[in-house]
C-alpha cells in the first residue's frame, strides 16, 4: 500500500493535498482510487462498444459484465467518499 501511495503522489500536487509529511490526504488518494475503477469500467464500456462479445465465450462475457459493474459502481463509491472526507 506504501508503494501505491508513493506512486501516486506526484498527482496530489495537481490537487494540493499533500500533507507536511509528504504523504496525499485521504480524499485525494480516493479520488485517484476513482479513476482508476472509471477507466476499468471504461475498458469494459469500450470492449462491448466494439463487438469484443460478438466471438468471446460466456465466460469471458460473464467477466467483463463483472468488470463493468464493478469498476463503474467502484468508481461512484470512491467519488462519493472522496467528497465525505473533504471536511
């Protein structure tokens, strides 16, 4: 988790929510969390878009639906987060 938050510090500049310790701030770390689950999701959105189900089994079918709803719900569940901890 350490290695993460480190990757991902240099986009708390671009919200200026970098603690005095060098660390992001919760909300920014959610922010980023959501994202990163939009464009999962995204993936999802494009690979359907495409006809990536017109060949693919039920399974892998089965999967990106997963991966859709997941990464969509996900991201409205990190937004949502990000806005709490701001106060």
């Amino acid at each position: 988790m350490l290695f993460l938050m480190r990757l991902a510090a240099p986009f708390a500049t671009l919200f200026g929510s970098l603690s005095g310790e060098g660390y992001m701030s919760r909300s920014a770390r959610h922010l980023i969390n959501a994202l990163i689950c939009l464009a999962v999701g995204g993936h999802a959105v494009y690979w359907f878009a495409t006809g990536g189900a017109e060949f693919a089994s039920s399974l892998r079918v089965g999967l990106v639906v997963a991966q859709a709803v997941l990464g969509l719900a996900g991201a409205v569940w990190f937004y949502s987060r990000s806005r709490s901890t701001l106060s």
